[in-house]
C-alpha cells in the first residue's frame, strides 16, 4: 500500500516538502514506517526518533497499524513557554 505522509514544522523544512509517499506492506506499524522514511529521505531520519505520529487524527504508537487509505501525519515535538 501507498501512504501519504504530511510534514509539519522542522520535519517539512528538512524534507524541503510538504509530504513525503511511502510504499509499505500490509498491516505495516507506525514503527515501520519510521523505518522506511528514514531510509527513503535522509534528511528525516535524525529527526524521526522524536516525532510523534497521527493516524486520522489521532496519536499512533509505534505499534500501531496502519490501515489502507488513513490519513498519517509526521509531527515534531512541540516546546514553548
């Protein structure tokens, strides 16, 4: 299956887009998919030990899996004051 990956914040600026497609196998994981954009766009890939990611809205853990045609975002951790 294809998943389309949208980028927010430092994550969009250092893959220099706003999305990133991944092909991945059925029943692939959050964790998975960790896997395969750092292997796909290096520039991700210090960055994605922290990230956090949504499927459809929502917090995923790494264990997560991801169903056909859900909507996945990629987001840094947020700080402020």
């Amino acid at each position: 299956m294809k998943a389309t990956v949208r980028l927010f914040a430092m994550a969009r600026q250092a893959a220099a887009r706003d999305c990133v497609e991944v092909d991945l196998p059925e029943g692939a994981t959050i964790a998975e998919l960790r896997r395969r954009l750092a292997g796909q766009c290096e520039a991700l890939a210090p960055l994605l030990p922290a990230m956090w990611f949504a499927i459809d809205a929502q917090y995923a853990a790494d264990t997560q899996t991801i169903p056909a045609g859900a909507s996945v975002a990629c987001i840094p951790p947020v700080s402020g004051g």
